[in-house]
C-alpha cells in the first residue's frame, strides 16, 4: 500500500510537471522595439506589451484579468527607435516596433535614409499618436531663429532614430553647420544639464520622462517654432505638419511652444500569422486596453481606434486589415 501510495504521488508530480510543460511550450514571447528610456516609445510600447500580453495561467478576461492574446508574452525592447526598428523589423530581428510614420513610409518605398534598400517586409498594425519636435536649450538661452545654431554643438538624436535623420534635413535645408553630436535622449539630458550641449532636438509624444526630470532640476527652454519655420519644415519633410505644445505640459515651461510633429505608428513584419495580428489588434482596441493607455502615460489618451488608419501610407497586415473590416472602417 505504502509503495502504491507513493507511486501515485509520483504520478501526480509526473501530471502537474507535464502540464507545467506544455503550457510553457504554448507561451509565445514577442519583441516590441522601442527607443530609449527617456523618451515616450519605451513607455508606450510598455503599455502596448502589457496589454496584448495573455501568459499562460493568468486570470480570464471576463473576470478582470488580461485581454491579451492567450499564451502571448509582449515584451518593450529599448531601441535606438525609428529607423532601427523597421531596419530590424523587416530583417526578422524584432517582432514589432514603434516608428514614425515618416521612416515607415520612407522605409518601405526605400527613400531617404533607406534609399537603395527598400524595406518591403514592414506592415502597419495601427497608428497610435502625434510625436511632437522639441528644439532644448538650456535654461535661460532663448534662440531667434533656427541659424542661430549655426556654429553651437547640437545633439540630433540617436543613430538609427527618425529624429536625426529629420534634424540633419532641417539642418541642411537652413544652411546651417553646427558640431552635430548622436546622442540618445538620456545623453542628450545629461549634456544639457552639465553644459556640455548648446541644444538637442528630440521628437516624441508630450511630455516625456528625460524632460520632465531635466524640468525639475536644471530647467530648460523650448524654441517656438515660427509659422516660417513650420511651412518650411512641412516643405521638404511633408510628414511633418503644424502642431503646437500648451504651457504646462512640462512643469517650467509657462508658454505655448508651436512646434511639428509626426505620427507614432505600430509595425510588424509580413511573416507575422495573420491569425496572431488579428488578434493582437483585436487587443489592441479592447475597452480594458483603454483603461491601460489613459492611465499609464498623458499621451496613451490621444492613441484611439478612431485615428488608427489615420496618415498610414504602406500597406496594413492583413491580420490588422481583417480587423478594421470586421470594425466597419475599411471596405
């Protein structure tokens, strides 16, 4: 009996591990690229990975507990962002990514930085939120106009970020010549901070971490982008357009900032099962998914389903297309 007794217990140890076993073997991890910590993809794409992410054994939706993809494991990968994600995303390096919708665009068709090597393999899944571009000076030091930067060291952005490749246009366009630095947002802060940089520019969604910190210790000023200035900039980067910044979105800065800005957009790979994007974007668009965005960063508010087709330019995947059919906003 003693013996039975432990043979069965050994049986139910053998049961549970096998089960253990095959739930693992059912989860899936999928890579979100992002940018860097001090900036708003890293957090979005945070929110975004939590929402769509359903690991095995978690609690059912209908009794509050994740409506994500069942089995599905999201995680945000910090990135030199934009052009690093689609150049990943079409190699098969990352699983998904945020970028703007001008390095999509550009991607996929192979013009400017991808000039020569188009990016066919990137399919949008949706587009989340306006990226809005902030000019930093250090506090105190207000700028006439953009030739003023002539001759200033200047941090552009990250290699392998949409941010330098727009900078180095705008630079470029105004004639000007300026000690150029590649620097990650939380580089670029720093700098600013020690009196290292004269400015850095840095397109994202309002407001973000690096700036909120730089506020509430050195301070910081905004260049305001004059109407010549945005008409110029729309000129030779159409995906730019007029956008403004309030006073109050960063703490320390007490005046409207007009600015530009470009949309955020979520992209995955055509190799992704149509099946799996479905229902990722099904997850996407769920009522708790709401919740998460709303209040996890102030610009999760602005990501709706009633802009997610807005300025997408490349084609959709097909599973993010059967989606929005089912949704009525395509034919």
């Amino acid at each position: 009996m003693r013996n039975l007794k432990t043979l069965t217990a050994a049986l139910a140890v053998a049961t549970l591990a096998l089960g253990s076993a095959a739930h693992a073997q059912e989860m899936k991890f999928w890579r979100i690229g992002t940018g860097g910590a001090g900036g708003t993809y890293y957090p979005i794409g945070g929110l975004i990975a939590n929402a769509i992410s359903n690991p095995p054994g978690s609690r059912p939706c209908d009794k509050g507990g994740s409506c994500g993809v069942p089995g599905l494991v999201a995680i945000a990968v910090s990135t030199n962002a934009s052009v690093a994600n689609v150049n990943a995303i079409d190699a098969g390096q990352l699983d998904a990514g945020l970028a703007g919708a001008q390095s999509v665009t550009q991607g996929y068709n192979g013009e400017g930085k991808f000039e020569g090597s188009p990016k066919k393999n990137i399919r949008v899944i949706a587009n989340l939120y306006p990226e809005d571009m902030h000019l930093v000076t250090q506090k105190g030091v207000t700028l006439s106009g953009l030739k003023d930067l002539a001759g200033k060291k200047i941090g552009i952005g990250a290699a392998g970020s949409g941010t330098q490749v727009s900078v180095r246009m705008i630079l470029e366009a105004n004639g000007i010549k300026a000690d150029e630095q590649e620097l990650g947002i939380g580089q670029s802060v720093q700098r600013i901070a020690d009196g290292q940089l004269d400015a850095f520019f840095y397109a994202a969604g309002t407001p973000f971490a690096g700036l909120i910190q730089l506020g509430s210790t050195k301070g910081f000023e905004l260049y305001k982008f004059s109407d010549a200035d945005q008409k110029a900039i729309n000129k030779i980067i159409p995906y730019y357009v007029d956008s403004l910044i309030p006073a109050g979105t960063y703490e320390n800065i007490t005046y409207d900032v007009p600015t530009v800005a470009v949309s955020g957009q979520l992209i995955t790979s055509a190799a992704q099962p149509d099946d799996l994007i479905y229902e990722i974007t099904k997850a996407l668009w769920n009522a708790n998914t709401r919740k998460l965005l709303d209040k996890g960063h102030p610009k999760g508010k602005q990501i709706t389903i009633e802009t997610a087709l807005k300025g997408v330019l490349i084609p959709l995947h097909p599973g993010a297309a059967k989606f929005y059919k089912e949704a009525g906003m395509l034919k």
